[in-house]
C-alpha cells in the first residue's frame, strides 16, 4: 500500500517517534490549513467536507459535514464557539485513536484547525481520557510547538483567523465519551448527559455553539481538503468514504490495528491481518465494533466493515474494532464482564439505566457461577427488551449495554440454558 | 479546619489559581486542579479538597460531588505506586484474572487496598486502549502489556523496593 492509501498512519510508526512541525511539512503536512485558510470559504470546507462524505468515526457514524452545518453561522469572531476533539476513547477494545495520538499528534492539530475554520470557531479543546499520559505529553509538546512556529495562535497565516488549543485531562468514566456529557465535565461538573435539543452545536460548552468530533475524524480532514472529496470517496471499497483504522484483540495470532479502506470484508482483517485464531481456538462470534455493539456469528465473517453493511448484518460498525470470542471462552462469563462495565459505568442519572445494569449484571453472574434460576432468562430478555430501544433511559449508554446482551441471549442460548441445567459454567468445569 | 490556615504550599495555590483564571468559569479549572493536588500528595484530603474549592469559589461540598464522581481522583491515600490492572473484556479473555489472582497474592492484598508498607495500591481500570497487547496495566503513568502472571509479579516486586 502507498502512503496515500493510508494517509491517516502514513507517519507513524517512524523510528525518530511523532515527527515535528518541520517533518511534518516535508511529509506534506500543512497543505490543508494553507488551502483552506488562503483559498476557501469556511461554507467552502463545509460543503467539501459534505461532498466527501466523511462520517463519524467515534461509533455513530454521523456525516461530519452535516453535523457541522447546524452551527449557526454568525460574522466570525463576534460569538465564542469551540471545536472539541473527543480523545476519550474508552470503548473496550478500541485501541485506535491512542495509535493516532501517540503516533502524528499535529495531524490531529492542523485536522482542528480546519474544522475550527470550516465552523468559525476560536477555541479549540481536546477532552483526553486521564490515562493516556504518553499522548497528553505529546499532544502539549506539539501545541507548544505549533503555537511557536505560528500554526496555532491569533491570525494564522495572516488569514485574520485565529485558534488556539488546550488539552483537558479527564478524570476518568466510561460516559465522558457522550458528546453532552463530555461537555459537562469541561464545565467541571458531574459528567451527566443533557437533554437535547439544545444540541451542541446550537447551546453546548457554557451554551456556546460547540462541535465535538471524534480524533479520527478530525484526522481525515487534512487530507480530504488537500486531496479533494473524489479521492477521499474512492479510497473506501463500497458506498462509504475514505480508510478506516481496524482492529482485532481476543485470540488471534497477531492482535493488532490497521488502516484499511472502509468496507474491508472482516474475514480479510480477521484472517490476513490479525493471522486467524490461534491454534487450538476456533471463532465462536465476535463484536464487531467495540463492547456496545451486538454480536455477530462466525458465520457473519464475510460482512463489510462499513456502516450500512453491518447494521444490516444485526450489529453496528461502532468503532470499527472487533472483540472476537473464540470457542474455549465462555460467552456467559463474557457478557458477564461487559455488563459489569456498563453498570460500573452508569452516570445513574435515571433509574433503568442506574437500576436495570447492575440487575442485569447480578443475574449473569449468578448463571456463570452456577447458582442461576429457568426463570433468570426471562428476566434477562425483560431488560433487552425494556433497556434497549432508544428513548427508555436519558442517553444511548443502557441501549448501548443491550445491544451484546439482546443478540447474546439468542445466539448463546444453549450456554445459559446448559450453566442454569448444570449449575455451573460447563467450560470452566472442563478447562 | 478554615481557609486562613491554609495547608497547600503557596506555589500549588498559585498554579491552581493560574488554572481556574485560564477557564471560562473557575470551576471547569476543577479536575485539573484536583490532578495537580494528587500528583503532589499522592491523593486529596478533606483539608486539601476544601481549600481547593475554596480557590475555585466552590463549596467543599460540590467539589466533592466532582471528586467521587471521577475515578481517576482518588479520596482515600494510596500506596507511592498505584497498579490499575485492565478488568475490560479484552484483557478478560486473554487472562487478566490469573494476573490479578497472583498479583493479590504476592502483595497480599485485594482490588481497592494498599500494602501495610505502603509501596503499592492495587486497582482494577477499564479498558486501557492496549488490547493487542492484552492483558494490560498501568503502573503509575506507565503501560505495561502482554502480561502473564509471572511478568507481572516481577513488576509488582520491583515496586516494592523501599522507599528512597
């Protein structure tokens, strides 16, 4: 593959680490702001951005340019608006914007300034889950670097535009993922949703028209303005644009991420590039895009990675990272520890969610340790059922959490039925 | 104890009042300055957390709320190095409870407690972004990855050196 196949790692990986300002620039970094800020319009990047047909890479799949046109568009500078990228990844098993952070933090910058252009904002702020302390060193030693040589900081390029950055280190919690929530914490209150509308884009940071976007996304938008919206379509195989970062973890030979173009099959990412399963292992099912997303069969492997593709599949391209479940893991005990993580992360704002997740998380623990009633399952499909649609609970968190709960319950249901028969896990008993 | 009496050294005062003075309002200033007490002292104290408020023109109470909501501030000493092992999905398929089990084992002591020595606080964290290398864990602001019992054991012991 050339490197414009895979603009978005093209510069990772290098032995001399993330490369600066300078190497940046030779790589063919800066294109976009120079582009942008001399010759478009912000409505221009706006409606290139749209005619790429960029969607969001954070697990909902938004069209980015769509999502930045309900920002009203006020003579610039007369209103404070910000640009928020959402570092917090913390989707188990996606383990791809750390890659983008850690690995070309001044893509994820000069893609910032673009999008602070295209939506006139000023400010610019990155919400970066407190652990990821290697790519908080990197991020502010890039800023710092970029406000020096003039890429940030007021009237870039003598455009009249200006933009700065700050990094917020997050506090931790699962919810600060949750565009309102995340807005929340920044104004230092309990990361809670809010009710929309407002949406951000009208009322969100201090009720400021505000964009969050996802650090992927953010780090397309360099090469989508300096390469056009035709080469970004035809970089994806089916009907969505551009590459997307995939990834598998579980027990594969080589667990790993890689950029490919969006709609890989997800056997050619499962058997090329992560190896297969290990010897002695055969794929049971999997998560196709992190732990809120519904399980797909073994049997689904030839699936597209890309957005319609999946959803018609039964499950979601999420973040595009797969969790495979192989045949000597028990996917009791697994949904188990899914569960457990969705109810630990529950903001407990509103009761099904706060309620109904530990409940849930109880009764599988009950059936894996061996101690689970006939009558356990119905109470489980009672909360698919209840928690699962959208609009039950005050955000996407307990829908989120019923997606791999609903689609487990069918696909495993001999395994709960033979740990309620057995009273024990029947796996565990044999290992 | 009162603001008059305060506990925090002037320098860290400062840099939490420079924090809450870059913010639109003082009180988004609220994680990082709680961040820039811990880093110091290890975790935040009741008199630390009222004195912080009380720069950020906050009441102990509603910095408290923010303290206990977020995870990562922790209420209660820690021991000097902090072991925050991976409980995510990812990690559990590939074996993070034989690594806690022998962890718990060699410090003796469980998820949430700290060493009678005081060198190691054993946590349990969600997913860390390192599941190609699972089983993972942070110790203090460093990754560690594709752990086993054994590997992780040897880096539980050399925590355990005594203190300088």
């Amino acid at each position: 593959m050339t490197a414009s196949e895979r603009p978005l790692t093209a510069m990772i990986g290098l032995p001399d680490g993330p490369p600066d300002c300078a190497a940046y620039g030779r790589a063919g970094g800066w294109q976009a702001v120079r582009r942008a800020l001399r010759d478009m319009t912000p409505d221009a990047v706006i409606d290139l951005v749209t005619a790429s047909k960029l969607r969001g890479r954070g697990g909902a799949g938004f069209g980015t340019g769509q999502k930045w046109s309900f920002v009203p568009k006020d003579p610039a500078a007369t209103r404070r608006k910000y640009l928020i990228a959402n570092a917090d990844e913390m989707e188990p098993g996606t383990f791809k914007d750390r890659l983008l952070l850690e690995g070309n933090p001044l893509q994820l910058i000069e893609g910032m300034i673009v999008a602070g252009y295209a939506i006139q904002a000023g400010h610019g702020v990155i919400f970066l889950r407190g652990e990821y302390h290697l790519a908080l060193d990197r991020l502010n030693q890039a800023i710092a670097e970029a406000h020096e040589v003039g890429w940030l900081g007021d009237n870039i390029l003598g455009s009249g535009f200006g933009f700065e950055i700050h990094v917020h280190a997050s506090g931790g919690r699962y919810i600060c993922g949750e565009e309102t929530a995340l807005l929340t914490a920044l104004e230092g209150r309990r990361a809670q949703p809010r009710s929309k509308p407002p949406f951000p884009q009208v009322g969100g940071l201090w009720g400021a028209p505000s964009v969050v976007n996802n650090v992927e996304t953010l780090c397309n938008l360099p090469h989508i303005v300096t390469n056009g919206a035709d080469w970004f379509r035809a970089l994806g195989i089916g009907p969505d644009s551009g590459t997307k970062i995939y990834g598998v973890s579980g027990r594969v030979r080589r667990p790993g991420a890689w950029e490919l173009p969006m709609g890989t099959p997800l056997r050619e990412i499962v058997e090329h590039h992560a190896g297969g399963l290990r010897d002695g292992y055969r794929l049971r099912a999997l998560l196709p895009g992190g732990a809120s997303t519904a399980f797909l069969d073994a049997g689904q492997i030839d699936v597209a990675m890309e957005y319609g593709a999946v959803e018609k599949a039964g499950s979601r391209l999420g973040t595009g990272l797969a969790i495979l479940l192989d045949d000597r893991t028990c996917p009791v005990g697994m949904l188990h520890n899914l569960e457990h993580f969705f109810a630990q992360e529950s903001c407990g704002w509103c009761t099904p969610c706060r309620d109904g997740l530990p409940w849930v998380e109880r009764l599988l623990q009950a059936i894996e340790s061996g101690t689970g009633q006939p009558d356990d399952l119905d109470r489980l499909h009672d909360h698919a059922r209840l928690l699962g649609p959208m609009g039950r609970t005050f955000c996407a968190h307990a829908p989120g959490a019923m997606a791999p709960l609903a689609s487990g319950l069918n696909l495993f249901r001999e395994d709960f039925e033979a740990h309620i028969r057995q009273r024990r896990c029947p796996l565990h008993a044999t290992a | 104890m009162s603001t008059a009496d305060p506990t925090l050294p002037p320098e860290l005062r400062d840099r939490i009042t420079g924090l809450a003075r870059a913010e639109h309002r003082p009180r988004a200033a609220a994680i990082s300055a709680l961040t820039l007490v811990q880093d110091q002292f290890g975790w935040v104290s009741d008199p630390h957390l009222a004195e912080t408020a009380s720069l950020l023109g906050m009441s102990p109470a509603d910095l408290d709320g923010i303290a206990t909501y977020f995870n990562l501030i922790f209420r209660r000493p820690v021991g000097r190095h902090v072991i925050m092992l991976c409980d995510s999905v990812s990690c559990w398929i590939m074996g993070r409870d034989a690594v806690c089990a022998r962890l718990q084992a060699r410090l003796g002591i469980r998820p949430g407690e700290t060493t009678p020595d005081g060198a190691v606080t054993l946590l349990p964290i969600v997913c860390l972004g390192h599941c190609d290398h699972a089983p993972a864990m942070l110790v203090d602001r460093t990754l560690h990855g594709d752990l086993d019992a054994e590997t992780a054991e040897r880096l539980a012991d050399t925590l355990r050196t005594p203190a300088p």
